[in-house]
C-alpha cells in the first residue's frame, strides 16, 4: 500500500510499503480521510521519530475484521482514536484519562497518512466510533481536535457569562472559538499574526480580532469595559502568548494552556500576584472516550461549520505539500489528506 512517510517538514516521500495484516481481535480500516495536525508539523518533536508515518485525524471504513470481533461489520464507517487509556489505573479513575500510561503508548499501525491501517484490539475496544449517518469522512477528521477542546473548556470550567481570550487562531483557537458560542459564551476576543485567521475568526463570531502584536491586556481591557479576560486560551506555541496570557487574565480567572512551547522554555509566573489575586493556571492535553463521543454529537448537530474550516483536499501523493502549508501558517486552515481522493 501507499504511505506519506515523513522525514522533516520539507520532506514527506510517498513510498510502498505491506498492507497490515491483522489478527484476532483486531480491525483493517481503509482512510478515506485524514487531517494534518498541527503537532504533526512540530518539527522539534516529530523529527526524532523519523521515519515514521504520521497522522491520527482519521475517518475510514472498515474492510476486515479480526476473530471475534463484535458490534462491527466490514463496509462500517468509523472514526479511530490513535491513543487509547486502560480506564482502571490510579489515573484514570481520577478523570486524568490523558495522563494515563496507556494512552501514551497506544497507536494505530501505522499512522493515518496511509491507504489503509491496522486497529490494535485495544482501540477496537475503546477507540472505535461509528460515524452518525450523514457524517461526512472529512466531518470526521474533526472529531478528535474538537474533543480535546472539549476536555480542555471542561477542565477550565467554561460557563456563561464569561470574557474569553483565545491567543491563536489556528484550528484549535477556532474550534474554542465555536464551542464557547455554543456554551453561551457572548464575549470573546481572539488574536492572531495572520489577517487570515483573523477574518475567519471574526466570521465564526469573535466579538473582536486582533492583532498578536497589539497591546493585548488593553486591547481586552478596551473590549471588556475596562477588565480582563475571566478565561485565557493559548493555541500557540509562540512564547510571547504565554506572556500575554498571564498578563491578560482577570481576578479569579484561568489561564488555560493548550498548546504547548519547544523544551526546555520556561515560564516566569508571578506567584504573589496569582496567589492574592486567586488566578489558575493549567494544562490541557488530549482527551478521553467521553469527550469523543461529545465531540461526535456536537458534529452530527452541525455545531460546527466544519466546510468552511476545511482550506485544502489533498490526495495522498501531495501531503508534502499539505505539511509545508500547515507549516507555514498561512492562508490554510484545516488540510484534509484523501487516500483515495474522495
């Protein structure tokens, strides 16, 4: 079969190599659609592993089942989480699913930029979805990017009534974006460095768009009648959001970190004042099979104008070029790989 198999960002080589085989338990799942994340183009973290074929947005369709397997059927249609938590360690039953040692280790063979890819029994068993009638592939490469933003506004206690900050509107900023509206959220300010991002901020209904390179605590003060930010978002890895992000956040609000910076970068925070000022600060990674099946239902209900997000179709053959616009943050928003180019 057919692979993207990446190397760096600037070299993702189309190669042959066998179709898995599976065994007892296990699933073949042809990808009709799959989505190029931005940590797929972390090159600081992705590089080490290669070569390696990349990818863990997928939606495909079941082509065979493994002995005794149950509640599927070739011709199914399914979205497959790559990582998987055991749900019975010490971690797990204290709702910290993603930190589970499990999950870390847990994958789909080999990675979803491929013709077709082997499901482990323990992701049949708790990472298999099937796709509501209707759902379209690309519609299900959303599902996990959309539940780890669920876990992470969970986690971070999102509520009505609010001022939110989202400091990065790629992909992730724009789903925030979407399901704090959804939420009751009325009041949300969103930057970026890209006009591009920022007038699709602005469409999907940012109360206002700004540039990164603002004053962004007195741009917030300025739209939140002279306050700050109750919820703070960072979907950047871009060191300065992080600075902004603290010095952004009001009075008993919240600093949630959802992107994450190169290692070894640390963080000054100001203890005293976090600590008299009652503000959170805390991490978001991942999700669990609970928010999947939020994620899927919100979808179905068409939350989500997933069209619009959707910059770039690509065939199997042109995921180099997928990674370099990614990469490259520029006038690209969600880029679709297609396998079998529909």
């Amino acid at each position: 079969m057919r692979v993207a198999m990446y190397y760096s960002n600037r070299d993702v080589r189309l190669q042959e190599i066998p179709t898995p085989r599976i065994g007892p338990g296990e699933l073949l799942v042809k990808v009709r659609a799959s989505g190029i994340c931005g940590s797929d183009v972390l090159e600081w973290y992705r590089i080490k592993q290669a070569p390696r074929v990349l990818g863990h947005e997928i939606a495909g369709e079941i082509v065979e089942l493994g002995e005794g397997v149950k509640g599927y059927r070739v011709g199914d249609r399914v979205f497959v989480s790559h990582h998987v938590p055991c749900n019975t360690c010490h971690y797990c039953l204290n709702d910290n699913h993603t930190v589970c040692e499990t999950l870390h280790t847990t994958n789909y063979d080999p990675g979803g930029f491929a013709e077709f890819i082997r499901i482990p029994r323990i992701n049949v068993d708790r990472g298999t979805f099937l796709l509501p009638a209707g759902m379209s592939y690309e519609a299900g490469v959303f599902i996990e990017p959309l539940a780890c933003v669920v876990r992470g506004q969970r986690k971070a206690g999102v509520r009505q009534g609010q001022t939110l900050l989202i400091l990065g509107a790629g992909l992730s900023g724009l789903l925030h974006l979407v399901l704090a509206k959804v939420s009751g959220i009325t009041r949300i300010v969103a930057t970026d460095v890209n006009e591009f991002r920022l007038e699709l901020a602005r469409r999907f209904g940012a109360t206002a768009a700004v540039s990164a390179r603002d004053d962004i605590p007195a741009r917030v003060k300025e739209i939140n009648q002279g306050r700050p930010a109750d919820l703070v978002i960072v979907c950047t890895g871009a060191f300065p959001a992080f600075e902004q992000a603290l010095e952004s956040v009001d009075r008993g609000g919240t600093v949630l970190c959802f992107a994450t910076t190169e290692p070894g970068v640390d963080l000054p925070v100001p203890i005293n004042a976090f600590w008299r000022n009652g503000v959170t600060l805390l991490p978001s990674y991942a999700c669990n099979p609970a928010e999947i099946r939020i994620a899927i239902e919100l979808i179905r209900a068409g939350k989500f104008p997933i069209a619009e997000m959707i910059t770039h179709r690509l065939p199997l053959e042109e995921t180099g070029q997928g990674f370099q616009l990614v990469a490259a943050a520029g006038d690209s928003m969600k880029v679709v790989i297609q396998p079998f180019g529909d």
